[in-house]
C-alpha cells in the first residue's frame, strides 16, 4: 500500500550481489536489483548490506590454491550451494593434510567457506598465518558456511582436513569486519560489493506530518555498530525525521525525533538482541512520542514540537538523509509501515508483539 507506486522505493547497489532464494540456492543478481533474502528463513528479507570486498582470490577454484602433498583436489566434484557443478573435493590418507592461500585483511576480518563431508560428519580446522592454533568446527554431509574472526590481521588462511577424509568445498571469502556477509565470487583478484541503499518512498500527500505511525521489522547484522545507522521517516534535507536507528552501544535500539534538527524526543533500549528480528513502532503527535518494541512500551516523551504540515516526504535507509554510507542501514527488512494517524497503544503493542 498504496498501490499506485508513490510507495515504492528507489533502490541502488552499484555492482552484482547474491542472495538465497526460496529454495535455498545461492544466486547472483545485477546492479541495482533489491534482494529478497530467504537465508534460515520461511519469509524472505531485503538485505540492506554495507559494502564489502572479498580479499580471496579464486574463491571457487581451489586448484589455484596451495596445498600439502597429502591432499587432492578435484573440480567440479559436486553440486555447490549455488546449484552449479562447480565444488571441489579435498581428499586425503596421510598426515600433513591442508590448503592455504595468500588473503591480506585487517584485524577482525572473517575467513568464511561453505564445506560438507562427502560421507558422515566430523570436524574440520580453520586457521589464519599458518598459525598451530586452529579453530576446530564441525561439519556434516549438508552445505554448511563455516567461519572464523581472529583479532589478528589475516595474511594467509589455512583449511586443514583429517586424515583419510573426504570434503567438499566451495565458496571462501576474507571481508573485514566481525560476521560473514553474502556471497561475493572471486577468480584472479579480489571483488567489491557495493552497499545497497533504499530511498524516496511516499510524498508529503502520503504522509501525516501532524501525527503518524513508523513501523518497522529487522534485525542488524552485528550486536554493536561501527557507526550508528538507520531507517527514517523524513524531509529531503533530514533534518526534519523520526528515525529507528542502531547504535554503537552494545544492542542499542533509538528513536530519534528531530524538528529543524532540534531532537524532540531520543528514547533508547538494550533489552533486545538487535540481531534477532525485532518488531519497532514510534507514535507521534503534538506533546506526545512513544516508543515500543516486541509489545513493550520502552517510554513516552511528553514535550514534543510539531512538524509543519506536508513536512514528511519519504522514508529512506539513512540517518539525516546521508547517503553517503557512513548512516546507511545495515539490517534485513521484513516489515515497512507508516500509518498515517497515532496507533492506540493496544494497537501499537499488538502490532509489535513478536
């Protein structure tokens, strides 16, 4: 709603990006196509990423990577979680049993690959700079995207299997940062993807700039931002807004109501793993904002200024109506909604009631 379009958002990502769809098969999409992400779920979100560059090289041919004299590689043994013949097969029956590649990142980046035995289960050890402190994970004989996180810089990861195994691999990705993010496919050099970014949905004929309802579902990709970022109700310049935002604070949720960037009302929570799908509502009106979240009234500001009428013109994927990233959301979406009067509050705690 509505249905004539002034609704819809303008989306932009300047590269190609993957998501999972429906039936759990990786794929990739173009330039400007919004993700529908069904990764763990029975309903799809969009995928708000920030950008990020996979540092691997050859991230799907693995006959480029180093490796023991202990282990065999054969390509296209299997099909990969993107549903193409195109995943390797490590296998092994001595000692000394690895492959490792060159992948230049920061401390706090994230060595991440999908793995699963070809027969059984067991563990398989992960490992940064050749260092003899492995990180032991456990795998099965179903796809599974395995990770680390080290706090040491990364110049070389390192996959080492037991002796007389078999495992299929596919999929490696070095990013910087604490979590692994979509899929980004590498051959001969590293690959960026770029961040995606929603905008310019509604008008000022759409939107209640006297009292209204901002209603949101997601869940932020890590528990403490690196900088706060959010979703806002707002005027072109941002300095009129009623935003949802994640704070660098460990699972800080705010609502942050401005009138000519003068805040009205700044109410914050960390009751809530932000990680996790939460459901989000700020009422608005003369002397009056509330902020609930997953049918709790967090608290009520009752010393608020108006917004000129025909104020509101759009809701976009930003704090302050920067877009330049640095404020840019960085969440999955599954639910939007701007109500164009105050929900009661047994409409507002039912509507966000997990």
């Amino acid at each position: 709603l509505p249905t004539d379009g002034v609704g819809d958002f303008d989306f932009s990502r300047g590269s190609e990006a993957a998501r999972v769809r429906k039936d759990g098969l990786i794929e990739t999409v173009t330039n400007n196509v919004p993700r529908l992400d069904w990764l763990n779920s029975s309903c799809p979100s969009l995928l708000l990423e920030p950008q990020s560059t996979n540092k691997i090289t050859y991230s799907e041919d693995f006959t480029q990577w180093n490796k023991s004299s202990a282990i065999t590689i054969t390509s296209n043994a299997v099909t990969s979680p993107s549903g193409d013949l195109n995943a390797s097969l490590l296998s092994t029956t001595t000692t000394n049993r690895f492959i490792y590649l060159s992948a230049s990142s920061a401390a706090n980046s994230t060595f991440s690959i999908y793995v699963k035995w070809k027969n059984g289960s067991g563990d398989i050890d992960l490992s940064v700079d050749g260092a003899s402190n492995y990180t032991s994970v456990s795998v099965t004989s179903e796809w599974t995207r395995v990770s680390i996180t080290p706090s040491i810089s990364i110049s070389q990861v390192v996959l080492r299997i037991p002796t007389a195994s078999e495992l299929y691999v596919w999929g490696a990705q070095v990013e910087a940062g604490s979590y692994k993010s979509s899929y980004i496919k590498t051959t001969s050099s590293p690959v960026t993807r770029q961040k995606d970014f929603i905008d310019g949905s509604g008008s000022s004929s759409l939107f209640n700039s006297l009292e209204s309802t901002f209603f949101v579902e997601m869940a932020s990709f890590l528990n403490a931002q690196t900088n706060s970022n959010g979703i806002e109700l707002a005027d072109i310049s941002g300095q009129n807004r009623i935003t949802l935002q994640y704070d660098t604070t460990n699972n800080q949720i705010r609502c942050d109501v401005r009138v000519l960037n003068s805040a009205q009302a700044i109410i914050t929570t960390q009751s809530f793993d932000v990680t996790n799908f939460n459901k989000m509502a700020i009422t608005y009106k003369l002397n009056e904002v509330k902020f609930y979240v997953n049918g709790q009234l967090i608290s009520t500001d009752t010393s608020v200024n108006l917004f000129a009428p025909n104020t509101l013109t759009e809701v976009r994927s930003t704090i302050a109506g920067i877009s330049n990233g640095a404020f840019n959301l960085q969440a999955k979406i599954k639910d939007l909604r701007v109500y164009d009067r105050v929900l009661t509050e047994a409409e507002a705690i039912k509507l966000t009631t997990i």
